[in-house]
C-alpha cells in the first residue's frame, strides 16, 4: 500500500499484480501500463509478479498486500487496484472476492477505511457486485465502507456504459478523467455520490478545454451533487491565467506548444504544476467521503 498524490484519495491498496489492457480512447496514455512496464524489470520483485505485470504470465494475489489496509492505523480513503482494473476480465472471482472480504473485515473491525473502486468495464462489475451481494448475510460483507466509480471520458463512453454503471448496488461515484470531450450525464447524475473530473497528464497527454469542466461543475450544481475538480492536466486555457508576459516560462522555447480551439482560443501545454487545479479562480474539493489530505 502506497500514499498517493492522487488529491481525492490517502493510499493505493493494489493487491493484484496484473497487466491492464486498454479499453477506451481514454487509455491512449495509459500511466498504469507505463509503470508496469518499468516494474516488470525490477529484480527485487518476485519472478511471478514481474510476469504478470509484463503480461506473460497469470495476474497473482500479493496476499501481504491484501492485509495491508488492517495495518493502518488511521481511517484513510483508499484507491483499490488503481494499477490495472479490479474487473478486468482476466482477474479470477476469488481475487475480487478476497479483495471484498479485507473491505468487509476493515468495516466490521472500525477501521473506519473508505474504498473506492473505479472501473472501465462496468458489466463485469454489476455481475460481480451482484454476486457478492446476493451471497452477503451469509459473508457478512456489506458496501457502507465502498463507492463504486465508472471512469469514462466522452459522451459516447457514458452512452455505452453508464446505462450498466447505474444498476450496480451501493453507493457510486462518476470520474471523467481523462476529460475528452463534454458530457451530459442526465437524469442519472442525481443518482451519483460525486463526479470527479480531471486532465490527462503525462507523455502525449491531450488538452481539455475548461468549458469541459465547467459543464461538468454546473451539472453537478443543478443536480445537487458534489464536484471535485481533479486538476487541469497538462495544458492550461487562456482565459485560466495570463499568458501576456510569458505564455511558455515552464518550457523552453524550443518545446512550447499550444492548440487552438474552434472558437479561437488558444491552450498552451505548461506542465501540470503550472496547470494546477484551479477552475475559473478556485478549487472545487467537494466529496462524499473525507481524506487525511
């Protein structure tokens, strides 16, 4: 288990050694096979582990790191399999029902830990969810210490997918990350504990515009429903700072690049430092859950 800078979350908790695969126009850059790549060449790791993450071997259950969140002694909002997917059609239903029972024993023994669990494949979650779910009162695992998230990134993703997101029991949260194009979520957002959305970041990461962001934030205000602006990504608008003096003073000159939007506008890559978090002059923190920060 692993502190995070991801702004939402205290820990990553990612008890499978496994090898994504991408899934949608939003894993182009995907930053969890970049690592995976890396790892997959660590000899400190164990032989089995390093197959996994390179692909050529079975995903494996890292069984000190499924105990790991009882070793914590505070509450914490924990990020679960955030390297690679809990629902990845290739993870055995004993490593999700495994991962649920740590969930279910932190929750009977007050740990006072919150799980959030993103998916892109929401079909194999509302199947194992369910699962879980129908087998409960004999298990005792219970979802009051779990949201459930569907991460997508334009409107056709939330089209195919959020229909199947909806009916997953328990409590759930929307991530629109990376931010690809403007979504209108519908009457289903009424239904949902939060949207986070965010930038791409990283190599080849793509500029979103800000209206992206500020459509998502004035839905989620009409719906009553907390927003939290994850971050810019790695390009920052012209209308989010001024750019008269120098618009490229995080990059050298020979680097600098911008994209210009139909209306004109221009959005120059300045890194994600500089790029930060703000939105139209502020931050927008709000959630359902409540983190050590």
């Amino acid at each position: 288990m692993n502190k995070t800078p991801i702004e939402y979350l205290d820990y990553t908790w990612n008890p499978i050694a496994m090898r994504c695969d991408r899934c949608s126009p939003g894993c182009l850059n995907c930053w969890h096979l970049r690592t995976a790549d890396r790892l997959c060449k660590n000899p400190s790791l164990p032989e089995a582990e390093r197959l996994a993450l390179a692909g050529k071997g079975p995903f494996i259950l890292r069984e000190r790191e499924l105990s790991a969140p009882l070793r914590l002694k505070k509450p914490s909002v924990i990020g679960v399999q955030f390297m690679g997917d809990l629902f990845h059609e290739g993870v055995p239903w004993n490593f999700i029902y495994d991962a649920y029972k740590m969930m279910a024993q932190c929750d009977f023994l007050k740990k006072g830990h919150t799980f959030l669990i993103l998916t892109k494949r929401p079909d194999v979650m509302l199947k194992n969810v369910e699962n879980i779910a129908f087998h409960s009162d004999r298990n005792g695992i219970r979802f009051q210490n779990i949201y459930h998230g569907l991460t997508v990134c334009n409107q056709d993703e939330w089209n195919r997918l959020g229909p199947i997101f909806m009916q997953v029991p328990g409590k759930k949260f929307l991530s629109h990350e990376p931010a690809l194009g403007q979504i209108n979520y519908g009457p289903h957002l009424k239904e949902i504990a939060c949207l986070i959305s965010g930038g791409e970041t990283g190599p080849g990461a793509r500029p979103t515009h800000p209206d992206v962001f500020r459509s998502d934030r004035d839905q989620c205000a009409a719906a009553g429903v907390p927003y939290f602006h994850k971050q810019n990504g790695e390009w920052l608008h012209e209308s989010q700072t001024d750019f008269s003096q120098s618009p490229f003073d995080a990059l050298s000159s020979r680097n600098a690049m911008y994209h210009v939007w139909p209306d004109g506008s221009r959005t120059y890559r300045v890194l994600k430092a500089k790029a930060g978090r703000l939105l139209d002059g502020r931050e927008w923190n709000d959630l359902p859950w409540v983190s050590n920060g």
